[in-house]
C-alpha cells in the first residue's frame, strides 16, 4: 500500500510539472501572437496600396516584361511552399504542404515541370525524408522575418522568371501559404503570383476597400474574428475596414 501510494505521489509531480510547463507554452505564444497580428494588421494597407502601384504601372506602360507578360503556352512554373521553422502550431505546416503538392499534381497534368522552393524546415524536412527535389531552401528565419529575408529568397524567384525556360527558367510562379483567420482557424491558399495578372491584381485591390463584415447583418459574422471600426471604408482610402480581433490579455474571472 506504501509503495503506491509513492507512485501515485510521483505521478501526481509530475503531473504537476508538466501543468507549468504547458502554463508557461501558452502564455508566451498568447503574446508573440498579439505582436503577429499588429504586425499583419500594420502591413495591410501597404500591401494593399503596393499592388495598386504595380498594377497601375503594368497597365499604363506598353513594355513586355516577364513579370507581367504571360507565356503562350508556359511549360515550366515555380511553387514557392512557405512553411514554419519549428512545431507545436496545429495543421500550419502540414497544410500548407498537402496544399502544394496538390498543386504541383494540377501543374504536371497541365503538361508543366515543376521546381518546387521551400521556406521552413518543416517543409525542407518533408521534402527530404520523401527524397522530393528542392531547387532551393531557406531555414532559420520564419519566426522573425524581415525585408533582407524576403529580398534574398525573391532574388532567385525572380531570376528564374527573368530567364528562359530553355536555360532553365520558368513561366509562371506560384505561391503556397497558410492564410490566419483566428487562432483556431489557418486557411491555406495557393495562387499564381507571377506574372502578375492585371485583372485580379485589381479585382483584389478593389475588393480590399470595401468590407463585407461590415455590411452583413450576420451575427455570425459579426463576432468572427475580426471586428469592424466605425465608420465605412471608401474606395482609395488607405485605411482597412476591419481589424484583426486581439485575444484578451486579461486573466479569467475566477467562479
């Protein structure tokens, strides 16, 4: 009866311990996933106004360039996959990955070769145990990203584009990435990002002014993760319509 009740002290422990541990996990993702999203909400509007920029310049200028011109008939296009570094975040990389090889599948059934780029050792890690082809790879920066990070993973991209496809390059460059909805919720989404298609650069800068949250009369909606900010968005108005909603920072109300 002694020794079990030891045993039963022990686990109770180490029980005990582990609580901390995982308390300790989750306060420390609830902040660095505050600072995330000011920082995505922050970017918003500049992303937004910086494809109108692009798209007004390609559709004013005469001049063929690879970035806007599309191929007539592409036979080789690039997936850029963009994956986390380290685990412990549901389905963020593993979606992401199903999502790209689905489109590698559609990519190869349309008759195109497919040089796949990966951003994440969760990615290259896949990739690798499958003994799948990578033409390039970038690790150790996914947590904290910056312009230099971004500027040196475009800079092969957009030589690739730039050149022929007989000297190796591609046509067409696609990206695959994991959309946040909430803290529940990671969508992911694939989508040609070059050459860049006139029309739905500025189907998606338009559609970007306007809110639909904040013309539906679903409560549904309404208390989704993003709340709506008074007044209403207008067309060229540098502001979103909607914010991110931020997780309380405030300690639960004890019963």
């Amino acid at each position: 009866m002694g020794a079990q009740l030891r045993v039963y002290k022990r686990r109770i422990k180490s029980v005990t311990a582990t609580k901390k541990i995982t308390k300790a996990m989750e306060m420390i993702s609830a902040s660095r996933i505050v600072k995330a999203q000011r920082k995505v909400a922050a970017s918003t509007p500049y992303a937004t106004e910086l494809t109108r920029a692009v798209t007004a310049v390609a559709t004013g200028s005469n001049t063929k360039h690879p970035l806007t011109t599309e191929a007539e008939s592409p036979v080789r296009a690039a997936v850029l996959l963009l994956t986390s570094d380290r685990g412990l975040a549901g389905g963020y990389s593993s979606n992401a990955i199903k999502t790209a090889a689905r489109l590698t599948e559609r990519l190869r059934g349309e008759g195109k070769e497919v040089d796949t780029y990966v951003v994440g050792r969760k990615g290259v890690a896949y990739y690798g145990f499958r003994e799948l082809k990578i033409a390039d790879s970038w690790t150790g920066f996914t947590d904290n990203p910056s312009y230099a990070d971004a500027k040196e993973i475009a800079a092969p991209l957009i030589e690739a584009i730039e050149k022929d496809t007989a000297e190796g390059g591609v046509d067409e460059l696609h990206i695959v990435f994991t959309e946040f909805v909430s803290m529940l919720t990671q969508t992911p989404v694939d989508g040609r990002l070059l050459p860049l298609s006139l029309g739905e650069a500025a189907a998606g800068a338009a559609g970007r002014t306007s809110c639909f949250r904040c013309s539906t009369s679903s409560r549904r909606r309404r208390t989704s993760s993003t709340h709506c900010c008074r007044g209403t968005s207008r067309a060229g108005s540098t502001t979103p319509c909607c914010r991110p909603r931020l997780p309380s920072t405030r300690p639960a109300a004890r019963r």
